[in-house]
C-alpha cells in the first residue's frame, strides 16, 4: 500500500445532488479522494456523510462557482486538505429560467443569458484557472467540462432555450481552447454529455439515471496518459460539435 500521497484527489462542481453526486460517488469508488464543492453547506455536509458511510474518502469544498472570492477560498481548501489536485470535474450548471417562453430568442432577457452564462461558462475558467496550479502538480492531471449535446450546432436536439443550448457551445469552445493551450503537457480537458438523466434539473424528465449520466465523466476523468484531449463525448463515442 502506498503513502497518503499517492492518493489521487478529485474536485466535483456542483457534487451535493443529481449527477455531480453521482461522479462524486463514482471516483470515489475508484478510490479517490473526492472533494464535495456545492454552494449550500447543509446540502454538502449531508452529500459527504452519505459518501463517507458508503466507505468513500470525502471532503466537502465550499463553492460558489460565480464568486471569485467563493473559489479561490475553494482552491486553499483543496491544498490544505490534499496538497494537489489530480482530476477536476466541471459540472456544477443551471438551466436558467425555463417556464411561460423565458428562453425564446426573441424575447429573451438578456439578464437570463447573463445568469446561465456566469455558472455555465465563467465559472468553469473561474474554477478551471483557481485549480491549475493544483492540477499542475499532478502526474495525470484531467479536466473533464459537464457539457450537453444540445449545445451540439450540428445536433441542435431538445427545447428551443436561447441560454442554456449556447452556454453549452461556448463551453465546448472554451473547451478546446483549453485542449489546445495544454497541447504537449500532461494536462488532458475534455467535454462530457451526459444524455438525457432524470434529474431536478428538468423536473425528473430524463429516461436516464445519475449513474448512467456520470459514466462518461468517469472514463474521462480516469483517461490513460495517451487518451483523447479536446474532444466532446458521451457513452457511445465522440458527439458532433
């Protein structure tokens, strides 16, 4: 058996429920350490007891992914605690108003756009930038960005929601734009789509479970040193940009 350092560390956005619950609980099946970040302290404190009693070493990671302050404090957490960072999971997002036409393009609050665009797409650079230091002291480091297929413009799937579907194409953009600057290091980033998981995010509509959803994030998360970078998958292979 190794030392204590030779423990990897994961960092979950957005870990406290639904999928990010579910990957939380995933890597740490596989032995990780897992950081629990989420905004709401009950919520996280009762996600990592609920890790802990199924046997998981977890911690939990105050975050606030739209607060500069929120994540910076986040990154000390994770040092303090871990020392490093070996795989960072972007998945804390919002849907944004969805009800009575609040994402029809030509009506849309730009204030809407805005919101999405601050959790969706600024708060993973935000989180991604806090943690690269961590990450960089890593043998593996691995980003891997909770993405959706309907941000896909060659897909263009589900609703018609002017916020979110573009919040996720400027994801996957920033995305490979990442994969790019991390060309020829050890640093491997990567956009994930879950598939359509029941969660309440879309009021348990979804036909697939949290568990599904986290696979992909999960084979991701764990690529070997040659594997994929810049790309956008589910579980059956790459997804059209």
């Amino acid at each position: 058996m190794g030392g204590v350092n030779d423990t990897k560390t994961a960092l979950v956005t957005g870990a406290n429920k639904g999928i990010g619950f579910a990957i939380a609980q995933g890597l740490g099946a596989l032995g990780f350490r897992v950081a629990v970040g989420a905004r709401d302290d009950v919520r996280r404190k009762e996600a990592v007891e609920k890790l802990q009693a199924a046997g998981i070493d977890a911690f939990g990671v105050g975050l606030d992914v739209t607060s500069n302050e929120s994540v910076a404090a986040a990154a000390q957490t994770v040092e303090q605690t871990a020392g490093r960072l070996d795989v960072l999971v972007n998945n804390a997002g919002i849907a944004g108003p969805i009800d009575d036409g609040a994402q029809d393009p030509t009506t849309l609050d730009l204030d809407v756009l805005r919101t999405v665009l601050d959790t969706n797409v600024f708060g993973v650079v935000r989180v991604t930038n806090a943690m690269l230091p961590l990450l960089r002291r890593a043998d593996s480091p691995r980003i891997v960005n909770m993405s959706s297929n309907m941000g896909s413009l060659t897909l263009q799937t589900g609703p018609i929601l002017a916020a979110y579907a573009p919040s996720k194409s400027m994801l996957n953009s920033i995305t490979a734009v990442y994969a790019r600057q991390f060309d020829g290091t050890n640093v491997i980033v990567n956009a994930a789509c879950p598939g359509y998981v029941a969660t309440d995010f879309n009021n348990y509509n979804g036909f697939r479970t949290p568990e599904e959803g986290a696979g992909i994030a999960i084979r991701l998360a764990t690529l070997p040193d040659d594997g994929p970078r810049g790309g956008f998958f589910d579980d059956a292979g790459p997804v059209s940009w």
